[in-house]
C-alpha cells in the first residue's frame, strides 16, 4: 500500500550496474500503474467468476450428502454455502464447469501480464516498511502463491497429468479459499486506487510502476494490452470448442478433448474413462451380470434383460466433465430411478440412492444421488443411447444419467443401487 | 490511533483486514497441507518463486536478446516478438500434451495425443505467416506513401 507514500525521484542517476532492487533495472516503459490497473479490474472480474464457479462445482458433488462423495471431510466452515445441487436446467454444469475452465484458460496471459506488471515491487527495497507492509507482503505471497497455485493444478488437471502432491480435489479447493483470502484482501486495498487512475489517469511523477530511465519504446501500452488480449483470444479459440461436439469440437486445436471425436456412431461421443483403464472386463459384462438393487423390500437381482422388459424412458442430456468439456444433448433410454426405486420398497418419495460400479480404480466408482436427483423423471439407469446399446466404454451393461450432474455422478457398468443408506 | 500508525504504518482498517484475511488463509491454509504438508508448501511457495525468479528473468532475457538485432528499428522485433511470445504460451500452457508427457490421456480418453505437436507447430506456423503478411502489408503502403512525396509516417 504505502506506495502512495514511496515515490521514486523523476530523474534517478543510472547507477553503472543498476540492480534490480532500484528502480532503474526496470526499463521496460510499458510498465505503468494504468496497465496494471487495467489487467488488475479484467481479473478481478474473471476470477470472481472462477470462483463462484468453482464453488458451485463443488456443489455440484453434493458433498454433504455422503462420505463416499465428499473428497475433503476437514471442510469445515468453508462448506457453509452448500445446498442440494438441482436437477434443472438440465445444461447447468454443462455452462457453469465449462465457465470455470474456458475462462481460466483465457484468463492465463492477463495474469502473466499482471504478475510481469508488478515484478519490480518484488525487489523493492526495504522488504518491510512497517509491521502492516510487512503483513501486506505476506498476503501477497499467498495471492501470487495462490493464484499461480490454483491455475497451474487446474491446467494440470484437465491434461490428465497428475504432478501435484496429492489428490486434486483437496489441493484445488483448499487452495481456492487460501487464494481467494488474499484476492478479496488485496481488491479491498487496491481497487479504489486502480478505478480512479482508470478514470482521471495519473500524473508521471506519482506512477511508482513506471520506469525512471525507460529505453526506447518498442510497443506502446495499448499495444502490449493488445497482444495479451490476442493471446486471450487465440486460446479462447483453441479451446472453447471442447464444449461440444462435432465440427465445432474440431476448433478446439489445443485443448484437451478437442479435435474429432473418439469414435463414430451412436457411441461415438467423448469418454470420460475407458472401460480397459478403469479394469471393467467383458468377461464382468457379459450375459452374467447382475444388477443388485436393494431396499426396504430386500434385494432384488436383475439382470439385463429383465431391465430391458421394465418401462423405458428416454431423456436427452450432456456428459458435463470437471475439466471442463463436455458433449451436447444424448439421447439416453433406460429405466427411471424412480422406477427402481419402488421396486426396492420406496413407491413413493424415493430416497438417495448408493451407486456402485464393477471399475476397479478412480475416486467416484461409487457415488450417492440425493432424493430430488432420483425424483427427476429424466434421471436413467440407461441401457441404450442415441439408439444403440450402449458401448462398452459408455458404461454397459447400463450406465446411471441424471440431468445436470457432474460426469462422474453419472456412473458407469453399475453393479449396485443402494436406496435409503448412502453411507 | 497515532500511536497505531507509528508502530504499524497504515490505518486500523488495514490492521483488521490483514487480520481477517490472514486468519481464513490460515483455516484454509491448515487443512491444504494436511498431506504432504512439505511438498504442497513447495509447490505454493514454489510457484510464486519459480515465476519470479525463473520464469520471468528468462523471457527478459529472451526478449533482450531478440531485440539487440533490431536496434536500428526497433518498431519491427515485435513481427517477431508477438507470435514468439504467443506460440510460448501455448507451449508453457500444454506441454504435457505437446510433449506426449501427459501419459494417461490415451488411455483414459481412448483419444490420440499425436495431434498435440503437430497443432502446436502449425498453429505456430499461422502466427508466423499472419505476422509476415502485416509486414509486407505495412511495408508496401509506407513505400506508396513515399512515393507519393508525402512524408512518410513515422514507426
């Protein structure tokens, strides 16, 4: 803060080896607290979005309802806001999880940008003013930590490649409140000062960003905010095709789940995991399956057949993955969970049901649906999609589908439904 | 209150935001190291470091360099700067793709990650052509404008 009171001379004597502790190191006459403040107010808008996305995925698990759902049981006070994630619109995670990861991909070179724009206050000299600009810079290291932190487990992420210490759901979530604790802090402290300079500008000598021996101008600073707006763009083109399918999917060069489809046909959609990496055999599939389901009224075992000859119902609904992609509209038939559920013992107002799947690995081969998710007349037990049975890699021989669930609710090669006790 | 500007320098306001925010960083901060609290530390801390120290020093220096060769007009490095900077980007952004690193995208996707590299090169390629073509563009007209007798605009 007290940047207001620490100001540089307008005309310094270059010292012959300048270090980067003195103002004279940095020459780059782009720097400026308006092109700070400009990229400052883009992220404070873009990240407030990040975050209340990020919130509402983590909604979306319902981790409240089960143990076998909920990734971080230490959560504590920060699960306050937490409700019973709806079933409708049907696209909800589609649009709000495609948010969270589109935009912080395009946000990335506005927080490069950003971080470059404030560098030299890094190495300014003394490290601490006061007990406050020492707290200050404290709180700094957990913003620069924190957002770097968060973007570069999220980028990791959705690429599959799991280099972090440990398991994503915590480290990201943890990490968002750590961030997000120093982001409202510093938007508190800085943003008067950003939106007056944005309106009435600042005179040279108060801009304690801008360099006192600037060499040479090489692109002014409308056209340094245009090339990281170009570099928005261009990864926002690279990859905003991920949200759906087909030709459009094609555009999304860059990304993760661009480019063509995985297959062709009914089936040929995006899959999350494939049956081979997840250990689901044909020999488990085959004409021995057996779909338990249990209840008040005992338990019941069905096979694929005796499922095909109950009620069939269609729903048109996405696959909407945590990273981000997702697929338009399939067209699911199946039985409904409802029906399922009175063939448990539960015919009217069903409960939450336990799903449990025959996949060996991941962290959702068994997930709890709340009541209003088995309720909806759209949530399947599917057996076909897009009229064909389903592949082996969408699940058969039957996949659970609930309208605006995150994909990994929606699980695959079902073995089990537990209605009532969720544990 | 004067006393508290001495010994703190800023306002009570500032004292109490610090204190809040700090102390939810801290309750969230707790339950994010429970693991391998060292390494989620580095990581962290690490990420800040390896921006300021590494990172940004190193495209300093990359940017230095690409411009001593443009000294007479330094107008130009940016034909070759921006599409540089931005196919960087790409490349920092998705090299566990681009470099085939991210090993479990093929099996888990049932979707090739060959295409990584080739998108990236050409992608590259088009930065570079749409680059050359403004130059030329921009070259050509301030030519006719020369030869018109008008003095030229000044890069």
């Amino acid at each position: 803060m007290g940047d207001r009171r620490q100001r540089t001379a307008p005309h310094l004597p270059r010292a012959p080896f300048p270090l980067p502790t003195g103002p004279a190191f940095w020459r780059s006459p782009v720097r400026g607290v308006r092109f700070t403040a400009v990229l400052g107010v883009v992220l404070l808008a873009g990240i407030t979005l990040l975050f209340v996305t990020g919130l509402l995925s983590y909604a979306a698990y319902n981790p409240d309802l089960a143990a076998v759902n909920d990734k971080t049981p230490a959560k504590g006070l920060l699960g306050f806001y937490l409700f019973d994630w709806p079933t409708g619109p049907h696209w909800l995670y589609r649009l709000t999880q495609g948010l969270h990861v589109t935009v912080g991909i395009v946000l990335v070179p506005v927080l490069l940008a950003k971080l470059w724009s404030v560098v030299p206050k890094l190495f300014a000299l003394p490290p601490a003013r006061s007990a406050g600009h020492a707290l200050e810079r404290c709180s700094v290291l957990l913003l620069v930590g924190g957002a770097l932190f968060q973007f570069v487990t999220g980028l990791l992420n959705i690429q599959l490649e799991y280099l972090f210490p440990g398991s994503f759901y915590p480290l990201h979530f943890y990490g968002a409140w750590v961030f997000f604790a120093a982001f409202l802090t510093h938007t508190c402290l800085k943003l008067p000062r950003a939106l007056r300079v944005l309106r009435r500008g600042l005179p040279a000598a108060q801009d304690e960003l801008a360099s006192p021996a600037p060499a040479a101008e090489t692109v002014s600073r409308r056209g340094a905010l245009a090339v990281v707006g170009a570099g928005s763009l261009l990864l926002l083109v690279t990859s905003a095709g991920r949200s759906f399918d087909g030709g459009v999917r094609q555009t999304a060069l860059l990304t993760p789940r661009g480019g063509a489809e995985p297959g062709t046909g009914p089936n040929g959609f995006q899959i999350n995991k494939t049956a081979a990496h997840v250990g689901v055999t044909p020999a488990e599939t085959g004409a021995d399956w057996r779909l338990t389901v249990v209840g008040p009224a005992g338990e019941t075992q069905l096979s694929r057949a005796r499922l095909l000859s109950m009620g069939q119902h269609s729903a048109a609904l996405p696959i909407a993955c945590v990273e981000g992609w997702s697929t338009s509209d399939q067209w699911w038939r199946g039985v409904r969970l409802r029906d399922l559920a009175a063939l448990a013992g539960f015919p009217e107002d069903p409960p939450g049901v336990l799903v449990e799947s025959l996949q060996r690995s991941g962290p959702f081969r068994s997930v709890a649906l709340r009541d209003n998710q088995v309720r909806d007349p759209r949530s399947l037990l599917a057996l076909a999609v897009n009229g064909e049975d389903l592949s082996p890699d969408h699940g058969f021989p039957a996949r659970v589908i609930v309208p605006a669930a995150p994909g990994v609710m929606n699980t695959k090669w079902v073995s089990r439904l537990t209605f009532g006790e969720l544990r | 209150m004067r006393v508290l500007r001495r010994w703190y320098g800023e306002g009570p306001l500032h004292l109490l935001l610090m204190v809040s925010s700090l102390a939810l960083a801290g309750y969230a901060g707790v339950r994010l190291l429970d693991g391998d609290t060292l390494l989620i530390l580095v990581w962290f801390v690490g990420a800040a470091l390896v921006h300021d120290l590494v990172l940004v020093p190193l495209y300093s220096a990359a940017d230095r360099a690409l411009r001593v060769p443009f000294s007479r007009s330094p107008g130009l490095v940016n034909f070759v700067r921006v599409p540089l900077l931005l196919s960087g980007l790409l490349l920092l952004m998705w090299f566990p793709l681009i470099t085939r690193h991210a090993e479990r995208y093929e099996p888990a996707s049932g979707m090739s990650p060959d295409r990584f590299l080739g998108n990236w090169l050409l992608i590259t390629a088009a930065l570079f052509a749409v680059s050359a073509s403004w130059l030329v563009v921009r070259t050509v007209r301030a030519r006719r404008r020369a030869t018109k007798g008008r003095p030229s605009a000044s890069h």
